[in-house]
C-alpha cells in the first residue's frame, strides 16, 4: 500500500512539480489606495478600482503596477517576486524543472499593496 502511494506522488510530481500542486499558479493580490477609488493598471491594462483584489497567474515575467486618480500623481511600482520556498521540494523530489516552466516557483511577495496618492500641484 505505502510502494502504492509513493509511487503516484511521484507520478504526479514529475508531471506537475511540487509548487504548482501545493502552491497553485495563480496567486490573489490585493491593491488599496488612498483616497479610495483609483484606477489600477496591471501592464498597462486596467483591472479596476481600489480597493480591489484579483487572482493573477504566476510568470517568470515581471509586472508594472500604476495607480491613477484624477487630481492625483500616479504612482508606478512593480509587482515584487520572490522564490517559493516549496518549489525546492520539487527540486529534491524529482529533479523536474515544471515549477520554473510554468512560473509556479515564485510567488508575489507581497501580495498587499497599499498606495499614497499625493494631490497634484
């Protein structure tokens, strides 16, 4: 029975990498502003208004975040990344490289964001 269970987690690890089962490849990320009510743009396409929370697919990519309010500077900052640590179980499990493919071997730390808006002069 254990030669059976050992045998499909490795299966399934192989397949799909230890941070992309436990971790998953997408992550919620929350963004407030204050005052409230700002526009949010995720590289260059607007998600919504603050205060707002979505779920956006992990990437090996990077991602710029501006959040604009009329009478307000914008304000840029990008989206922080940093390696999740149970993507090394992949990596002592199997030797597979499916969390690095599919980006699931980082995580968006952190995954609140809050932004001081200053009135323009």
């Amino acid at each position: 029975m254990n030669k059976i269970i050992v045998t499909i987690l490795i299966t399934v690890s192989a397949l799909f990498g230890s941070a992309t089962i436990f971790s998953g490849t997408s992550q919620s990320i929350a963004i407030n502003s204050e005052p409230e009510g700002a526009n949010v743009y995720i590289d260059g396409q607007l998600r919504g208004k603050t205060p707002l929370s979505f779920n956006m697919k992990k990437s090996l990519s990077s991602h710029d975040i501006r959040v604009q309010k009329d009478g307000y500077n914008d304000v840029n900052r990008m989206l922080e990344k940093s390696y999740d640590p149970v993507a090394i179980l992949n990596i002592i499990w199997d030797i597979s490289t499916t969390d690095m493919l599919t980006g699931a071997a980082f995580e968006y730390a952190p995954n609140n964001y809050m932004f001081q808006l200053e009135k323009k002069k």
